[in-house]
C-alpha cells in the first residue's frame, strides 16, 4: 500500500521527481567527496536532502493550485 500512496503521489507532484534526482545525486556527490577526505555534516547533508524535497512538493503543489484557479476561472 505504501508504493500505491509514493505512485500516486510522484504522479500529481510534477517536481517531486527532479527533486529526488537532485538528492540523489547531492548524495552521491557527498559520497565521492568523503572518499577524497572531505567531511560534509550530516546535519548539513540532512538539510540540504530536506531543502530539496520540500521545494519540489512545495512547487508542485504552488503550481496545481494556480492550475486549478485558471480551470476554474474559464
């Protein structure tokens, strides 16, 4: 039931799935600079993953609410 709840909600959240992509590959990043011996917070890292998520939930729903407002205007 939870990837029924996660499928549905990538599908109405349109940046929801760039977002992912971006914590992904920030995570990677932070992975290769700790192999070359940089130390990156976690604190920091849990922010950075958090900023991003929420913005693209954040946009996305900013977004359907004007679409629905120009619907629902016409």
């Amino acid at each position: 039931s939870l990837y029924t709840i996660l499928s549905k909600a990538a599908s109405d959240l349109k940046y929801l799935e760039p977002a992912v992509g971006i914590v992904i590959g920030f995570i990677g990043g932070k992975m290769i600079a700790e192999y070359f011996g940089a130390e990156i917070p976690t604190e920091a890292a849990l922010g950075v993953v958090a900023v991003f998520l929420s913005g693209g939930v954040g946009l996305s729903l900013i977004e359907k609410n004007k679409e629905e407002e120009v619907n629902g205007e016409n």
